[in-house]
C-alpha cells in the first residue's frame, strides 16, 4: 500500500525569507500512537497507509512524502508582553499543504521534527505528554465546534527527551487551516520589509478571507472572527495559558496547546500554566488580551494601509475598539443560549453573570452546572442551594417569557453545553498511563471526547470532577 498525499505547497512559493527550507531529523525507532481515521479521509489521505511502516516513517519525519516542501516558519511575537524579535518554528517543520476534500486548504505539520534554525536552545523534540495532551484537546475542541488546529496522528520515537527528567519522545502531526500568526506579520513588520508584509497580507487574504478588499477590510475581519473565538472557549471554560502574540491564529484557530487546560470548579481568577506567574492568561483575562494582540496585528498593517499615518492610526484604532463590544455580542449569544434563551432582553447579562458569581463563591463545577441546567440536576452541583433557588426563579420566569417550548430550550441547552470535556485530570492520566505504555486510557478518552454533546454509555466515569487528591493545578509547556 502505498502512501499518497497530495500536496499542493502554497506557503513554500512565498519568499525565501519566510521560512528556512529543511527536512525532519529522523528519530531511531518510530512507533504508531493513534491516526485520526476521519480526518485523514477529508483531507484525501488513506488513513491505513499512514498505519504502514512507509506511513508510519512520514509521521515520525523518517521520510519526506513526495511533493512535500518541507520548512520552518519565520515569526516574531510578543511572550507574556516582553517583545522578542525571532522566534519561528523551533521543533515543528511543515511538511506542506494541500486541498482538501472540501476544496480547503491545510497546513500538515510535524511537531517534534527536530532543530531548526529557530529553535535557540531547545532540542527539537516533543515528548509524549504534550503530544498526547494536544491531540486529546484539539479532538476535543474540534467536537465541540470550537475552531482549532487538528491532530492527524501521534507516533512514539524510540528515544528519550531530557525536561525536567528523562522522557519518552513522540511527534505529532498537526493539521491546520495556516500556521500564520500575529506574529508572523510582527516578524517583518519589525524589520520593515513592507514588501514582505504586503506580500504576506495578500497571502492570508487570498487563503483565510478573500472577500476582504483591503488590508484595513482584513483588520476587521480577523477582529471579528478573534471576538467569537474567545467568546467561544470562555462558554466551555477553556484557558489557553499562552495568549502571546505568535499563538493568536489571524484566521480564527486555536493553535499550540501547551499549558492548556478546563476549568473544573469555576472562578474567574483562575490559571494552570505553570509560567503565568501572574495571571496575565487568566481565564477573565482572555478577552482583554485578545483585545491586546489585535492592537498588534492592526500596528502591522499601518504600513499598508495609505500615505496618511494618523489617518492610518485613527482608522486601525476605530477597528480595535470594536472588539469589545463583538465579543459581548457573542459572549451573550452563547451564554444565553446555555440558559435555553433564544431571545435578547436587556437584563440577561445581569442573570448570567449573577449565576457566575453563584459559582465562583464555592467554585462550582462549571461544567455540571451548566449541563445541569438542562438535565435538571444544576442545583446538586451547587453547595449554597437557597442562592440558587433564589436565581432559578428568576430564571424560569425569564424563560417562560420565550416562545419556545421547553423542550425547544432544553434541546439548546444540550446543545450549548458539553457533557464532557477533556478533564485536567483524565488527560494527566492518560499522560501517565501512556508514559508506562499503556495507550488505552488515551484511546478510550479520545473516543469518548468526539461525542461530548451526547456521551455513550459507559462515560459517566469521565464526567465526574477530580476528587481534592486528583485535582491538577499546574500545567505545562513542555519545552
């Protein structure tokens, strides 16, 4: 069986200064992990030649696939706020991107590959635990319906990586719409290569928006779609960890999951990255730092946007101020819809949020509340229970002021709010069992994730928060 995958290399085209042209470093015994059966046919790839030994070598960087170009991208970024001028793909190189079967186009990346000339002074390589808590996480934002970079497949190496001890090594295989960041576009506006800017902007307007008609069109449009991304981890509970600026996707992904984490029991303070010493990425932080990395990208963009400096400035900074009040928009529409409202009023902000505070007060489950609300089992999940009452009141009598049924609304609410997420403490559990090679838990968590929605019987288990000695409270890179 042979491997085909037809690469059709968008991103190579572009100037030598984008990128450092260079293959994988091949790993001594590559071993297969898990491929994503399902996304490799809608990308047109035979998931059971990537299960071949031929297949397997493309995964873990042995081999370069024919019409691969391979690469390491060029980028900037701006790391908890301190600007540092070239970072780029330092243990990840693209092998290319082709169209899929959906007429889109996709980014197939190998994370672990090896150095690059970016890599400063890490070694190249991943090792398992990040490898699987990404491919764990991004399955599960996908099946969720939260834009995200994909996991193809994860491949062991056969050797050891050095972190804070000697761990098994792995490579995963990332699928994105781009790789393009904020700063990508920081990377050369930095230099002031306006050329390459120009060149660049054109590249994601063709690619990501080509119904955009100018680079300020561009600006909003990325504003926008930022607005209801953010909005749509906060409805889950999702902290990212990392919001730097070359980990804010200019199309709309969620991309490198590496402290990553749910939040169990809700409060809005709430941080698992091990570096975020100071909350800057806190879960309420999220929207505000969104709004701090499109303040980036638009200074970007001044260069091309007209002879007129400040009438460059004025319009960008119009631009920016209008994320706010999109994300609120957005915010609101998936908040009510978890409550089963389907129609705006002028006090649902006040009824959420009085929720919120509810759950913050003992730190709740975030997630069981929410999902009890619509199996009408929200109130166990609650310690001060006459506040609740008090609160459900009002909340029945809000929904009773809709149209819709009441089977109507609850079917929202299932909808709104998963069932399951990946807990912190199931997927460090998989970690573990995957470190003592033991893939199974893995297996059985990635299954369960793709229907969180609607979970199969014999879940329940993974449902449950973490008892006070299973509760993770710190995250990390993995670097």
């Amino acid at each position: 069986m042979t491997l085909h995958i037809p690469f059709d290399n968008a991103y190579a085209a572009l100037p030598d200064r984008f990128y450092a042209r260079l293959a994988p470093t091949p790993v001594a015994a590559p071993g297969l992990i898990r491929v994503n059966h399902a996304l490799a046919q809608e990308l047109g790839i035979d998931p059971a030649a990537l299960e071949t030994p031929e297949g397997v070598a493309v995964l873990a960087g042995n081999a370069v696939p024919a019409g691969a170009d391979p690469l390491a991208q060029a980028y900037a970024g701006h790391q908890f706020g301190g600007w540092v001028p070239q970072l780029g793909d330092g243990r990840a190189i693209l092998l290319g991107d082709i169209i899929d079967s959906n007429g889109l186009r996709r980014d197939i990346q190998l994370k672990g590959a090896g150095r690059t000339p970016f890599s400063r002074m890490g070694d190249g390589r991943a090792w398992l635990g990040p490898v699987i808590r990404e491919y764990l996480v991004s399955e599960a934002m996908h099946a969720l319906g939260i834009p995200t970079t994909r996991a193809l497949a994860a491949v062991t190496t056969g050797e050891q990586v050095l972190r804070e001890a000697v761990l098994p090594g792995a490579v995963l295989t990332r699928v994105a719409s781009s790789h393009i960041r904020v700063g990508t576009f920081q990377y050369f506006a930095a230099r002031q290569d306006t050329e390459a800017l120009r060149t660049l902007t054109e590249h994601v307007i063709a690619r990501h928006y080509p119904e955009a008609t100018s680079p300020l069109d561009l600006l909003d449009r990325v504003i926008a779609r930022q607005a209801e991304l953010i909005a749509a981890w906060m409805a889950v509970g999702f902290i990212h960890g990392v919001m730097n600026t070359d980990n804010a996707h200019v199309a709309r992904e969620t991309i490198d999951y590496g402290p990553c984490a749910f939040v169990d029991g809700y409060h809005p303070d709430t941080v698992f990255s091990s570096i975020d010493q100071f909350g800057r990425y806190a879960y309420a932080r999220q929207p505000e730092i969104a709004v701090w990395n499109m303040a980036q990208f638009a200074s970007c963009l001044l260069p091309l946007m007209g002879e007129d400096t400040e009438a460059a400035i004025a319009q960008a900074t119009e631009a920016v101020h209008r994320f706010p009040g999109l994300y609120q928009d957005a915010w609101l529409r998936r908040f009510r819809a978890k409550l089963g409202l389907t129609e705006a009023r002028d006090d649902d902000g006040a009824l959420i949020h009085d929720l919120l505070t509810l759950m913050a007060a003992e730190r709740a489950d975030f997630t069981n509340v929410f999902r009890g609300l619509a199996e009408g089992n929200a109130r166990d999940w609650m310690r001060d229970r006459d506040g609740f009452d008090a609160w459900a009141v009002r909340w029945q009598a809000r929904r009773a002021a809709e149209a819709a049924t009441p089977d109507a609304q609850e079917a929202a609410m299932r909808a709104a709010s998963p069932a399951l997420i990946p807990r912190n403490h199931r997927v460090e559990e998989a970690i573990q069992a995957a470190v003592a090679g033991d893939f199974a838990p893995f297996h059985r968590l990635t299954e369960a994730l793709g229907s969180p929605f609607d979970p199969a019987p014999g879940t329940d288990d993974l449902r449950r928060p973490p008892e006070p000695d299973e509760a993770v409270t710190r995250t990390f890179c993995g670097t």
